[in-house]
C-alpha cells in the first residue's frame, strides 16, 4: 500500500513538474423548445431528439416535435407514447444548424 501511494505521488510530481495537464472541457448541453404534457424537443447544432421529463409523459397520445433547420426543409417525428414513457426518440439529424424545435399534443 505504501508503495501504490508513493508512486501515485512521484507520478503527480512529475506531471506538475513537466507541465502535463488534463484538459475538461464541459460536455455540451442541449437547448429544449416547449414542453407539452412534460415531453419536449431538445437540440444540440445540427442533433435533435424528443424526449420527456422524470415522470414521463403525462398523457397517451401522439407527440410531434418539428426541428427548424436553417438553409433547408424543417425535419418531424411522430412518437405514440403512453403515459409515464420516458424514451428519447431521436429526429433526423439537420446539415447546418437547428434552430429551435416545438412540440404538440394530439
């Protein structure tokens, strides 16, 4: 055991010592659209997916997010959930960028 901590602490010393450092870089984290019965659309740049808060969703029914996509055609999914689903259903992925995403209920 003594030699694991002595080690571990050369190891420290001489990557202090030599300037080698560990970079965090933050994960990056999505924007969400409105949400409608606690489902949402959430969007990163160009990746987007519809999803629910904890409890799920509220209602059966049918969930439409709709992505704006800028220079090109808004993208749509159509997800059935049940009451209480939680499932993260991906949308098709936009070339440049999305811009927001709305969700209804029907």
């Amino acid at each position: 055991m003594i030699r694991r901590t002595l080690a571990a602490k050369v190891a420290v010393t001489l990557m202090l010592s030599t300037g080698a450092a560990v970079a965090v870089i933050p994960a990056a984290s999505a924007t969400t659209g409105n949400t409608v019965n606690n489902c949402y659309g959430a969007y990163y740049t160009t990746s987007w997916n519809q999803g629910c808060k904890t409890g799920g969703a509220a209602a059966t029914g049918q969930y439409i997010s709709e992505a704006a996509c800028d220079f090109q055609g808004d993208k749509s999914i159509n997800v059935r959930r049940y009451k209480g689903d939680r499932s993260n259903a991906p949308g098709s992925d936009c070339t440049f960028k999305v811009t927001g995403v709305v969700t209804v209920f029907k």
